[in-house]
C-alpha cells in the first residue's frame, strides 16, 4: 500500500508540473464570450426503473446523479471534474456490499450503504504543450466504429452490472491515464500510458444479470466440489500497467486508423486444476488476468446514402474455456482474428438503417473449446426522429447465428422540455440459456426512464 | 418631308421601349449571375462566434442551444465545426463538415455523439435532413449564407423591397429530380439584396409542391468589413416549428489551428 501511496504521489507531481508549466504558458483567453466564464457547472440527473415482466418483479429503480465542473484556464488549457452519486432502490443488481476486486484501490466506489455509492468518474488536465495534446487523469477513451459490441472500444473496462444494457458511456470505467496526442503527417498519433489497473466489473453472484453460461463461467462436473480461489490482480505499476497507440488519418475520403494495446484482457481467466481427496474431487479455480497485444484497425466512408464503417483486431492472447477433462487448466489458448463490418443507410429523411456483422476466428483452436471457431453475430438499427427530434422511434436487434439467441431492445424516447427527456422501451432477450444473450431469457424488462440537465 | 418627320417619331417611338427593355434587361442579372455574386461576397478566410439556437414548436414550447463555430478555408474548401456547450444533456455534442468546391465531390461530414462518445461519420446526401432537431437542413448549416450554384437551374423574376433594401427575386429549380429529393426542395424564392449580395429572405416549396419554409436574415451589419448576419430564422409552414439561429461574438480576425478542423478535435470537444 506504501508503494501504491508513493506512486500515486509521482504522478501527481508529474501532473502538477505538467499542468503548471502549461498554466505558465497559456495566456488567459479575453476573447471569450460571457456565455464562458472560467468555470462552468452542470449536471445530469437521470433516473431509470426497469420491471421484470417474465419474473414479474420490479427489477430497477435508480437516481444517477452526474455533477460536472470545468475550469477553463484558457482556449487550450482546462480541468474537467465529473462526479457520480448512485442510488438503487431494489439492490437487485449489484446486491449486498459492493466486493471491487476487478477496481484498483484508487478508482473504486466510495459505498454509503448497500444501494448508494459516490464515485469520481472523470478528472481530468487537458492541455497543449509543445505541439502535443495531453490529457491527464482519469478518463475514457474510446475508440472503434462499432455500435453496440466491442472489439477496439476496449481501452476501458466496463461495468456488467445490467449486462450490454445499460449506454456504454454510463457502463465504461473510466480509467487513470496519461494520454498524448501529437499532429504528424496530416494524422493524429495517439499514445497512452494506463496505469491504472481496473478491469471488467462483472456481476456479482445472486444478480440480476450474473453470468451463467458456460461460454463464459466454467462449470463443474456433477458431484465435483468448486474452490473458487480470490481473483488475482496484476499489482506492479510499472511493469503491470497498459500502453496504447493509435495512428488515426483522413486519406481520401476514408477515416483511417491503426491501433495497438498491450494491456491485461478485462476478463479474467478461469485456470482450473482438479485434486482428488479422500472427500471426493475438488476443482479449484484460480481467476487471473493475462496480457494479450491487440493490433487492429478501423474505417469508415460515405457513399451516396449508405455509410461504411468497419473494425478488425487480432488478439495474440485469447483464452477459451474447455470441456475436454484431459486439458490441465481448462482452458485452451489461441490467437484471435475478429472484425466488424457496418452499413448504415439514411436514404430516407429522417431515418437511418444500419446492419452489422461480426465475426471471430480463433486461430488455434482445440478439441472440446466452448464455444465454435467462427462465432458469428449481427445487428440491425432501425432508428426514425419524429418532430424535429424531440421524438426517436428506434428497435436495436442483436442475434448470436452460433448459437441462435438474441436481444431485441425498442425504445420510444420524447424530448419534453429543453432539458428533460423520456423515455419507454423492453429488453427482450431470447433463445437458448447456454448462450450470452439466452442466459437471460428470463431477465426480459420493461424501462422507463427520464434524464434532467441542470 | 412630313412624312420624314412622321417616321422619325414613329421610328424613336418604337425604339424608347427597346431602350427601356435593355437598360431593365442590364439591371436585371441573370439568376446564375446572381448566385456567382453571392458567392462570390467576402465572408472572410476564418470566422469564430457564439450561435444560440432557439426552437419553438406549434404550441410554444421552446428549446435553445448554446454552440461555438469555427468556420476556415482551406483554399477553396470550406471547413465547419460546431460544438454544443449547453444544455448539458446535449452538451459537447458536435458537427464536422468539409465543403468540397468541385460540383462532383460529396461533402464530408462528422457528428460526435456524446453518449457514445465517438464520432460518427454521416452520408453527405444528408443534405435534406433537418441538423439536429432545427429547420435547417445540413445543406442549409454547410452552406450558410452561401447557395449551390450546380444544384438549381436560377431564374431572376424581378425587383422587389425588403426591409427597406432593394432585392432580386430570383426563382430556383433543382436540377432534376433527384437532386430535388435530395435538397427536400421542388422550388425556392430567394430575395437577394441588390447591394450586398446576400440572401435576405426565401421560400421553400417541398417536393409536392407545397409550401415549406420561409427563411429570414436579419441584423445584417459590418464586422471587420465585412457583411453578417446576426439573426437567421426558418419558419416551417408544415408543422408550426421555427428556429432563430443568433450569431454573437462574430471575429474574423482570430487565429484559429488547423488542427481545430478535424475528428480528433471533434472528441476533444471545445
């Protein structure tokens, strides 16, 4: 702990410095408008409530409350702080105390009881410095062009507690970062610096959306016995942190980019070995989380009415749970090539189709993996606006072609004054309960919700 | 010798209407002559300035965005970028576009969205949809004060006063039947001041034919010599819905980085 202390330490020195240097640089902006004083409050509240129409149960009933503050200090140099108050009235989906051992001691949750928790999400020194953009704090950062799965957007871990459900920039844990950004070459290099070691907050066990498919939670034999061991984090900064690089372009016509992660999968992996005792077997499973290099790419274009937009990664390190008894660990590893392809279509006023289609290919695969070589899984957005987009009409469809289950999300939401916004739509899931979406075939919900800016 | 004179006055009789005829004939550009002007006004290598936007519908109820625009050419090619700073559920939401000079190029353009937090590339043939929730079009938000000379077939109808200013009335076709799908328009009116070559007033007619719009610019005056609109308002006729567009703040003379032009600066927002 001493050490984490310490090293929290150098960093904000080297933020202060950072920052004072550009402080000294940077010439106050007079030009402003009085629309900009230096500071600049707001807030969002938004609430949501969800009922369980297969269980038949109210499933959801929160207060998000997302304060911001910004400093401007000038055009290029400003601190930006946003803060979360949570609150939950049934505790059905993250039930009990909050156990935040995916989160790293200096990002997680300030818990007021069992439903209501404090969290600082972002804060933030973005500045301009000898030709370089920095960022400097705890952020997100996002990349990719894809709607509504993940392959490059996984900068960030996220948080499982409603599955896919909930708007990705609500479920992305924002992570402490140093991200540079320089013109070179008519493009933008990226480069990021991650010491943070936060990853994927999965659901807790007796949640509403707790992770039951074997595709993902290994299952033990009937009759064998389950040691879960605790889950092990990398814990050295330096040598245990992420890096990443993105080269991104505007080359005729086409948005261009390169990336690269060296980092930790979010997920962690569920190394098995069985032991027999004179009490019967025992499997003991030892969760840890492994590094893996991502290089990929991202696109898009526009023709005419259509727009093409599209992804593809190759993941040197990804581990996929086995059946096969004779493996040692349970699981197999492989390398991983996966892309998606998207289409949108807005050939009609005010509406907009897209399609999607996903693919990954494990290069490596074994006898007995969970799941197939080729997994496949498509899209469909249907989205309309209605008087000048104070009312949006829209039906999301995600279908797993492997394993035949899917998700259908409509959503009717009306802008009714200036800053506040509702909202109606289901979530509703399908297919079989070994699959990623079937797993909660009977987790189907009504929402409602509203969102106030203030 | 009275038959002389008799045909001299006939002869200058019939030649005072043709004298008449041309002088109007010379006053009275042509429509694409008048486009050319319009565009060709100065509107200076690089504008900054606040524009509030206020949307009213049929029952009253008004919604109003604070936003930061930057607009630079780059040569011939226009770039515009508007970034929303209030209210805050839509705050940092912001638009990128790259206007192409060649007829046969599709423009490009970029929204950042927020609650994705990514950016988002949109068809350029868009440009009939309405620009987040206003009664501008895309084409209208690109184009500014500034018209698509290619798009329309012009047609100069006559004089008329506006505000007090004297106006050509010039009447625009699309050029064929596609390109009216595309604009949302079948026909336009524009009044075009004689003196500054800008649009004061126009009416829009959608693609059946029906009356659509009515576009207003008013507060017109002189920012570092050159000519601004400070208030552009589009009534629709269809549903009751009007937007004012209220420029502030408006400086040609900032220095304004390249860099501000591009998807990154889209996600670092303003």
């Amino acid at each position: 702990m001493a050490c984490s202390y310490t090293h929290c330490g150098i960093l904000a020195l080297a933020g202060w410095l950072i920052a004072a240097s550009a402080l000294a640089e940077s010439t106050p902006d007079d030009t402003k408008s009085s629309l900009l004083s230096n500071h600049r409050f707001s807030a969002v509240l938004e609430s949501e409530a969800a009922y369980g129409t297969a269980t038949d149960r109210a499933d959801k009933m929160e207060f998000v409350l997302d304060p911001q503050w910004e400093y401007r200090w000038s055009e290029d140099t400003r601190v930006t702080g946003i803060a979360r108050l949570y609150t939950e009235g049934f505790d059905h989906l993250e039930p009990g105390r909050l156990s935040q051992g995916e989160v790293s001691p200096n990002s997680r949750r300030l818990q007021l009881g069992d439903r209501t928790d404090i969290e600082l999400r972002e804060f933030y020194l973005r500045t301009r410095l000898w030709g370089t953009h920095l960022t400097l704090g705890k952020q997100q950062v996002v990349w990719g062009k894809a709607d509504g799965l993940k392959l490059l957007d996984v900068v960030n871990p996220q948080n499982f507690r409603e599955f896919i459900l909930d708007n990705f920039d609500d479920s992305r844990i924002p992570l402490w970062t140093l991200n540079a950004e320089w013109s070179i070459g008519g493009g933008n290099l990226q480069l990021l610096w991650i010491p943070d070691r936060t990853y994927h907050k999965l659901p807790q066990t007796g949640g509403t959306f707790a992770f039951s498919s074997p595709l993902i939670v290994p299952q033990a034999p009937p009759g064998v016995a389950v040691n879960l061991r605790p889950l092990e984090r990398p814990n050295n900064i330096a040598t245990d942190s992420d890096i990443g690089m993105r080269f991104s372009k505007f080359w005729h016509g086409w948005d261009l980019t390169v990336n690269y992660l060296y980092h930790y999968a979010d997920f962690p992996v569920f190394f098995q070995s069985l032991h027999l005792t004179p009490g019967g077997a025992t499997v003991t499973v030892n969760p840890r989380y492994v590094r893996n290099h991502l290089i990929g790419g991202a696109f898009s274009n526009a023709f005419g009415n259509l727009t093409m937009r599209g992804e593809a990664i190759y993941n040197t390190d990804q581990f996929v749970l086995t059946r096969n008894r004779r493996d040692g660990d349970g699981v197999i590893k492989s390398g991983e090539i996966a892309y998606v392809l998207g289409l949108d279509w807005s050939g009609m006023q005010d509406t907009l189709v897209s399609a999607q289609l996903f693919q990954s290919w494990l290069l490596h695969p074994a006898g007995g993996i969970v799941r197939d070589t080729l997994d496949t899984t498509t899209t469909v957005l249907l989205r309309r606006h209605f008087l000048n987009e104070t009312l949006d009409a829209e039906v999301l469809w995600l279908q797993s072609v492997n394993q035949g289950d899917g998700l259908i999300r409509p959503k009717i939401s009306y802008e009714l004054r200036d800053n506040l916004k509702i909202w109606t739509g289901f979530d509703l899931f399908y297919g079989d309960r070994n699959g990623l979406f079937g797993q909660f075939d009977r987790n189907d919900r009504l929402v409602i919700g509203m969102e106030m800016g203030i | 010798m009275r038959s002389h004179i008799q045909n001299l006055f006939i002869a200058l009789f019939l030649l005072i209407p043709l004298s008449v005829s041309d002088v109007a004939a010379e006053s009275l550009l042509s429509g694409e002559e008048i486009a050319r002007r319009i565009n060709a006004r100065n509107e200076g290598e690089v504008v900054s300035r606040f524009i509030t936007m206020a949307m009213t519908d049929r029952s009253g109820t008004e919604r109003v965005r604070e936003t930061k625009s930057l607009r630079k050419y780059f040569g011939k090619e226009k770039r515009t970028i508007i970034f929303y700073l209030s209210p805050s559920n839509i705050k940092d939401t912001a638009f990128l576009t790259y206007d192409y000079p060649e007829a046969d190029r599709d423009d490009d353009q970029w929204l950042y969205l927020p609650a994705a937090r990514k950016v988002r590339r949109i068809s350029a043939s868009d440009r009939g949809d309405y620009f987040l929730g206003t009664d501008f079009t895309y084409e209208d938000i690109r184009k500014e004060t500034k018209v698509g000379i290619e798009d329309y077939s012009w047609k100069t109808l006559g004089e008329e006063t506006i505000d007090g200013h004297r106006c050509f009335l010039v009447e625009e076709i699309p050029v064929n039947e596609k390109m009216a799908q595309e604009l949302g328009y079948s026909k336009v009116q524009s009044w075009i001041d004689a003196e500054i070559w800008m649009v004061r007033q126009a009416k829009y007619w959608d693609v059946a034919g029906n009356p659509l719009k009515t576009l207003q610019v008013r507060e017109i005056t002189l920012i570092q010599d050159i000519w601004t609109a400070h208030q552009l308002s589009a009534e629709n006729h269809k549903t009751g819905h009007k937007t004012v567009f209220t420029f502030k703040d408006v400086n040609y003379g900032q220095s304004v980085k390249d860099e501000m032009f591009t998807e990154d600066a889209l996600r670092r927002g303003y």
